[in-house]
C-alpha cells in the first residue's frame, strides 16, 4: 500500500496527534545523535509536548551549547549593528562627496570663465585674485625651473671643459687661445706694469724735461 504524503497542518484528532508526535520526537533524537556523531557536530536539542514535557537532547553539555549559542547572537547582532552603522556613514560620506564635487566642479567651470552669469561682482573679484595668485605661482615656478636647467647647463660646459682639458693634456694639442685665454681681474689689471710718461717744465723758459718710469 503506497503511503499517501502528510499534509503539513495540525492534526485535530488528539489520539493521533500523540502517536505521531512521539514517533517524530524518536526520529529527531535519533537523527540529532547520528548527526553528532557521524559529523563531529555540536548538537543540542529541546523539544516541549503539547501538555509542557521536557525532552531533550545534547551531544555535550546543554548548558554550554546554550551558553555558546547566546554568545553567537550576541554577536552577531552586535556585527549586524556595525554593518548598518557603517552602511549609514559611508552613505553620508557619499553624499557629502557628491556634493563636494559638484562644487568643485562648478568652481573649475568659473575658472574657465563659464557659468559667470549668476555671479556677483564680489565673486567676480574672488575668481580673478584667484586666478593672479595661480597665475603669480606659475611664473614663479616656471623661473625656478629656468634657473635649475640654467645651472645644470654651466656644471655640463664646466665638466665638459675639465675633460677637454685632460683630452688635450694626454693627447700633447695646446688647447685654443680663445679658450686658454685668461680674463684679467679688474684688481689684477692695475698691479701691471705701464710706461708712464710725464712732462715736467721748470722754470719759464720752454725747457721740458721728460720723465718715464
């Protein structure tokens, strides 16, 4: 006889009700202790009867497991709120993101010159000092840079004239006149020696004495 499928309601006559709840409550002791066992599994089982029996089961100790149990929810829950908490600030973070965008957006389209129609004269004037003080700051930089590259040039002449010098030294060629020509010193200028000539006239005839040193 093909035994027909149960349906999940509650079965009004109580002598069957019993019958079928002691059945189950054997079979789900049975299956808690097989899955203890067969899995290593931490089981704890309780079941109540309609008239308020306890049955339960345990694969170590009820106590704990209930223990253990409770600690899980707790944090669980307490995991849970965090999630929320953090889902909230980031969403805040977003926004105020967003926001911080789009005015940082709408300022770049007024540096370009764009959008200006809804400004004031005094935020007119705000655009242009900012845009003088960039504009000072980029000269400022940029005659940096110039100087940097200039003072790298003079080190390369200045290494490249010491190698053509050894160059030179090695090979027994006098370097050029041009470039072995010493710049005399304004100081140094006045230490050489000139001839002097210096007319003396004595007396009131047209006697003249010449004197040179």
């Amino acid at each position: 006889m093909v035994r027909g499928k149960t349906q999940m309601r509650r079965i009004e006559n109580a002598t069957s009700r019993q019958v079928t709840f002691s059945k189950r409550r054997n079979g789900l002791l049975k299956k808690a202790f097989e899955l203890s066992v067969l899995c290593d599994a931490e089981v704890g089982l309780i079941v109540f009867s309609p008239r308020g029996k306890l049955y339960e089961f345990a694969s170590s100790s009820m106590q704990k497991t209930i223990e253990r149990y409770q600690r899980y929810s707790k944090d669980v829950n307490v995991h849970n709120k965090m999630v929320e908490q953090n889902m909230l600030h980031w969403k805040y973070d977003a926004a105020h993101m967003a926001k911080k965008i789009e005015l940082l957006e709408a300022s770049k389209r007024k540096l370009l010159g764009e959008g200006l129609g809804t400004c004031s004269l005094e935020e007119l004037q705000q655009i242009e000092n900012q845009l003088e003080r960039s504009l000072s700051n980029i000269r400022l930089r940029k005659n940096l840079l110039f100087k940097e590259q200039i003072e790298q040039l003079k080190e390369k002449e200045r290494i490249l004239a010491e190698e053509n010098a050894i160059l030179s030294k090695k090979c027994g060629v006098q370097p050029n006149e041009e470039t072995s020509q010493v710049e005399i010193l304004p100081h140094e200028q006045s230490s050489q020696h000139t001839d002097v000539v210096t007319d003396l006239f004595i007396g009131r005839g047209n006697a003249r004495y010449s004197l040179q040193n």
